[in-house]
C-alpha cells in the first residue's frame, strides 16, 4: 500500500507539474502575442522614419552630384535639347487643356456669384491672380510629373534592372551626368515656359466663360490689370524652378533605386509620381507662404 500510495503521490505531482507546465506555456504565447502587437505600431513608425531619412539621402545626395556636374560644365547639349522636346513641348497639349478647363470651373463659379453679389469686375482679377499664383504653376507641374516624371523613373529603372547602369561605370561614365543632368536642365528651362502659356491660357478661358456668364469683358481685363502685377508672375515661374528639382531629382532617384525587374519598375513609377505630387503641394504651401507672406489677393 505505501509503494501504491507513493506512486499515486508522483502521478499527482506530474500531473500538476504537467499543468502548470501548460499554462506557462500558454502565458508566454499571449505574452508574446500582445508584445507583438504593441511593438507593432512603434516598429512601423520606426521603418517609415528610415525609409523617409534615405530618400531625403538619397535625393540631397544626387541633387548635390547633379549640380557639381552642371557647375563644371559637364552638360551634354544634344541629350538636353532631346529632353526640352520631350518634357517641355510634348507636355503642352495636356497642360493647355487641363489649365484651360481649371481656369474655366474657377470663373464659372466665380462669375456667378460675382454677377449675384454685385462683383462681377473683380472676377478677372480674382481668375488673374488665381492662375499666375497657383494653378498655372502647380497644375503644370503636376501634369509634367504625371507625364515626364514617370518616364524618367520608367526609363532609369528598366536601365537599372537591365544592368544598364553598371556598364556606364564599367565604361567610366556616371549615371548622374549621363541621364540626370540633362533631365533636369531640360526641367528648369521647359517648366517656367509651360507655365506661362498655361497663365495665358486659363486667363483666357476664365475670361470666356466669365462673359457667357454676365460679366462685362472690359470690367474683367480692366480688374486683371489692375489686380495682376508682374511680380505676381514672376513669384509663380520661380515656383516652377524648385518644381522642376523635385521632378527630375525624386523620379531619378526611385529610378536608380529599382530593383525586381519589371514589377520594380511599375512599383518605381508609381512611387516617382505619387512622391513628387505630394512633394510639390506641401512644398507650394511653403513657397506661397514665403512668397506671399499669407496677404490676401488685393494687398
């Protein structure tokens, strides 16, 4: 009886071993469960931090290649005039009609509520500054970006997966001047161009459509010239200059950053194009800010 009762005695403490093995076990998943999830959000910050440090690396690094290049007059003339044609006089069909039709709504509104409230003469000013301030220069740059951005980081990225631009170092030519100084000279010089046909365009058409709705055309050109100065102008070409850096300098780097064949390339594009719009905005808001110094339209 003592041998069967020491040995009941053993099963029991198994037994109970074996359980409180158990719920340790189970303690340390729901542990490790839960420390995943909290970890999860801060290790998610943590990646969008990093990723967002190295293309602000990456981007000030090329940019500062980019302009040594320039300085030193290692500029390809040829190349630069082939990619004036392609993002400057190429892009000015879609950028007209999509500065035009902006212009258009804005007046459309506008001349009715003017011709409503008694302030119709001030429409062509209001379109004016509206379309020499922000439409003209930002909606062209949004339109060479979704048109000559994504090309540029299309073409570098299947250069880059094709190992293209490994046989222009092994021939001891850099990538940088080769493909991104002449892009982004063809920028600068094409951009502030685009924009003031798009200035004349949506004036235009603002002006058109502002008449059909009851406003007096000399009472809208005599608002535009007393309302629009050449400053005005001149402050929105100057924002297509640091719009033309952001194109060029993002769709280069997402290009030269590609990898994973041609699903990397499509995945590339779409970064250049959705970094650079979102770039030029935030940084519009900064420039006008600057520029401007939050004065209404009439000061």
């Amino acid at each position: 009886m003592g041998i069967i009762t020491d040995v009941r005695r053993d099963n029991g403490e198994s037994e109970r071993a074996g359980r409180i093995d158990l719920v340790g076990e189970v303690l340390q998943d729901v542990g490790n469960e839960v420390a995943a999830v909290v970890s999860a959000p801060g290790e998610y910050v943590f990646r969008a931090f990093t990723k967002f440090f190295e293309f602000i690396g990456e981007s000030s690094i090329l940019l500062t290649r980019t302009v040594r290049f320039i300085l030193a007059g290692r500029i390809d003339l040829r190349d630069t005039v082939n990619q004036m044609a392609f993002i400057g006089v190429a892009s000015l069909p879609i950028v007209l009609v999509t500065v035009a039709f902006s212009g258009a709504v804005l007046s459309l509104y506008m001349s009715q509520l003017g011709v409503r409230w008694g302030f119709g003469g001030y429409t062509g000013g209001v379109i004016g500054l509206s379309v020499a301030r922000e439409l003209g220069p930002v909606l062209t740059a949004v339109v060479v970006t979704a048109r000559s951005g994504s090309a540029i980081a299309a073409e570098i990225g299947t250069m880059k997966v094709t190992e293209q631009i490994d046989a222009l170092r092994a021939l001891a030519v850099s990538p940088v001047q080769y493909l991104v100084v002449p892009r982004l000279i063809a920028a600068i010089v094409m951009l502030p161009v685009l924009t003031i046909f798009s200035d004349i365009i949506g004036t235009v058409a603002g002006y058109l459509v502002a008449v059909v709705n009851g406003v007096a055309g000399g009472g809208y050109v005599s608002s535009l010239k007393s309302q629009v100065l050449p400053s005005d102008v001149v402050k929105g070409l100057v924002k297509t200059l640091f719009f033309a850096v952001v194109i060029v300098i993002v769709g280069a780097q997402q290009g030269l950053r590609t990898t994973g064949g041609a699903t990397g390339v499509g995945r590339s594009t779409t970064s250049a194009v959705v970094i650079s719009i979102v770039t030029i905005y935030i940084l519009n808001f900064f420039l006008a800010y600057v520029m401007f110094g939050g004065k209404t339209a009439f000061l």
